[in-house]
C-alpha cells in the first residue's frame, strides 16, 4: 500500500464526526468504555460500537478488556501529537477559526490534558518558566533538559529515571492548538502532570480534559514563578474539591 493510501484511510476514520467526538474524549489519556464513549459521541451503543471497531482496525485505538468490560484508549502517544496537529490546523483553516482556541471552552484552554501532558495556558506557562529559567532548551521542535532542569525537575518530584527508560521520545516540545506556543511533550511532559497530579497542584475535572489548579497548586505556580491572574480565575468545581480554575498571563 503506498503512503497516500495509507494516509487516505486515516483520513477517511477520522472524517466521520462520531468517531472524531469519541478521539477526542479520549485525549486526556483516560480509558472509557464503549457505552461511554457512545455518550460522549451523541450516538447509540450499537453506532458506537462499530465506530470503535473500525478505529481500533485502523490502530488508532486499542481495546482492553477487564472483567466483563472493555476499556479503549488511544493507541499512541504518536495518534495523540496527530490529532493535536490537526487540531491546530482546523482551528487557523478559516477566518472564522480566528484567533485560535476562541470557541473553545475556558477551562479546556486555561489547562487540559494532552493525551498525557498539561497544555493550555498552564502547559504553555510552565514551559516558558523554564525556558526563561534555564531549566530547557527549545530546539527544531524538540526540547532539551539542562542539567539545571535535571535538578529543578527532580526536585518537583518528577521521576527522570523513569522518563529515560520509556520507549518514546525522551523531551519534546508541541505547538499548543489553542495558544499557539509551545509546552512539554514527550516523557519528560508525562513525568512532569504525574508528579503535579501526584502532589495535587492540578485535578482532573470529571468526564472532561480540563484541568483545576488547586489552592496548593497555585501557592507552588506562584513559588516556580508562574504567574496565576485572579482576575480571571473561573469559577469554582465543587464545594468540596474547592479548586478554582486557572487562567496564565501570557502571550499569543
């Protein structure tokens, strides 16, 4: 099969509005089952099940089963940098595209999982903090931990160790699709939103890829140096949590 075949049939999976629903509720790097994953793309069980079908033969997806239920996720992290691509292209296609992100929701651009890295303006926000700090290296796309950011990573608690030894690129950089700059990808970007949900700086908000910042989080953004603007904090989850959502000062 030539590669324009192969990209053809990619193409032709992700064209169908259901399954492009059920790819995206899958990008926070969450498993859901197929009934689940119905309600996320507005269709029946048995709609569902035939789109997952086709998206699992097409490896774009994989399917786990754990007792009687079946959990799918998304294959790769390589599926997941892919769709995000194509989510920042969709979003510039058109002037009614413009400015990128727009209508999106608040919270998803304030912070949000990317398949298994922070992104929105907290993702874009730590990543300039540690550029402008020395802790990492932008380059062509790519990205490069100093030995200062070694320590300073460490010291969050982020396991690097861990990160060396997995089977992917070791630190990345992504152009973020609503903010248009860059965050952490890659191992290093996964280790670092484990430790920050592992010490409860950021929450995940249930059935969606936002993220809250915690009043935890927001005293260590305000200690790392990443600036929390108050003014447009969202509104609270939930009385118990009593996480408030993020909004970073930055530029687009």
């Amino acid at each position: 099969m030539r590669d324009t075949d192969m990209l053809a049939d990619v193409a032709r999976l992700l064209g169908e509005p259901a399954r492009t629903r059920i790819l995206t509720a899958l990008f926070g790097g969450c498993a859901f089952t197929g009934k689940e994953l119905a309600y996320f793309a507005g269709v029946t069980a048995a709609t569902a099940s035939s789109h997952l079908s086709k998206l699992v033969a097409g490896e774009l997806l994989v399917m786990e089963k754990q007792g009687r239920f079946h959990y799918y996720r998304l294959k790769s992290a390589d599926v997941a940098r892919a769709i995000e691509g194509l989510m920042t292209v969709a979003a510039s296609v058109t002037p009614a595209g413009w400015p990128p992100g727009h209508r999106v929701e608040a919270a998803l651009r304030n912070a949000r999982m990317c398949y298994d890295h922070i992104a929105g303006r907290l993702g874009v926000s730590l990543c300039d903090m540690m550029v402008r700090r020395g802790h990492l290296v932008l380059v062509d796309g790519g990205a490069e931990v100093t030995d200062g950011g070694a320590r300073f990573l460490a010291g969050l608690g982020v396991d690097l160790d861990r990160a060396r030894g997995a089977k992917r690129r070791y630190c990345r950089s992504c152009i973020d699709w609503t903010e248009r700059r860059q965050h952490i990808s890659g191992a290093v970007g996964a280790a670092l939103a484990e430790a920050f949900l592992e010490h409860e700086w950021i929450s995940r908000i249930r059935d969606s890829r936002a993220l809250t910042v915690t009043p935890g989080g927001r005293k260590k953004l305000t200690e790392l140096g990443v600036i929390v603007d108050p003014l447009m904090a969202g509104p609270q989850v939930s009385d118990a949590s009593q996480s408030t959502r993020l909004s970073m000062v930055s530029q687009n």
